[in-house]
C-alpha cells in the first residue's frame, strides 16, 4: 500500500460567507495540489471538503498522513467522535445535532477505502505545506467573489 501525505486547509471571507479549500498531495518526490470553493458556505465546510477531495483524488487505496489545522477534523478521527455521530442517527449528543453529515459521512466512507493517520499542525506557523493551502484556499475565495471558479465537485 503507498503511503501519501495529504495537506489541507479551508477558509471562508465571514462566517457564512464565501470559502475556499485546498489540498497538497505528495507522493515521493510527487506533488498535485488542487483548490475549489463555494459562494455561500462556512469555515468547517471548507475544512471537511479539503479532506474529501484530496482523498477523493486518490486513485487506489493508501496509507494517508493527513496533516490539517483543523482540530475538529483531526480529533473527530482519531478519537471516533465521527463514527459515534454517525452511529448516534448524527447527534452529538441527546439533544445536538452533529453539525455537516452529508460531508462526515462522505469523509468517513473515504476512510473506509483508506487507512487516514490525522495529524494536527498548527494554522499559519512554521508549516510550509499548510500555509500554502491557506493561501490556495483564499486565493479560491477571490475567484469565488470573482465569478471565476467552478463550485465545488463533490
């Protein structure tokens, strides 16, 4: 099994208002890197669609070192928050809903197909990678505002 390293950020200009994602893969001495967005979302959509789509551009199963600023990403998946979400009909507790299953459930049948290893790195520090995904994620929202990139895919 290959084993990638998957970078991702989200960003959104308000909260809602328009965002943007993006993702760097890397495998050996190999890098694709690809940026989308959305007209009207939230900064946790972008988040969670950065990681959809960077695994979702994955041709055959792998071992994913994800590395994302996202606390809530990263602690939903290694601690199972997820999973229990979506084996509670997606409440986080008794009475809270689990905010975005339409992209945890996506986000989970992805990880059926790899194994994901979530690392947190902190947003906007010493992580080149990182950074540079939050710099392809605002430069999505200017296209957003421009009229000038595609919704996003998925």
């Amino acid at each position: 099994m290959k084993t990638v390293v998957l970078y991702t950020d989200g960003a959104c200009s308000g909260n809602p208002g328009p965002g943007g994602w993006a993702f760097i893969l890397r495998y050996r001495d190999k890098e694709r890197e690809l940026s989308g967005g959305e007209a009207d979302t939230t900064n946790n959509r972008m988040e969670l669609t950065a990681v959809i789509e960077g695994l979702a551009a994955l041709k055959e199963p792998c071992l994913v070192e994800l590395y994302s600023d996202s606390k809530d990403i990263t602690d939903a998946l290694e601690k199972g928050w997820a999973q229990k979400w979506q084996s509670q009909g997606w409440m986080r507790n008794k009475k809270d809903p689990a905010l975005n299953p339409d992209l945890w459930g996506r986000l989970l049948e992805l990880c059926q197909k790899h194994t994901v290893r979530p690392h947190w790195v902190k947003g906007h520090s010493d992580n080149e990678y990182n950074n540079h995904c939050d710099e392809l994620a605002r430069e999505a929202i200017l296209l957003v505002r421009e009229g000038g990139l595609p919704q996003c895919p998925s």
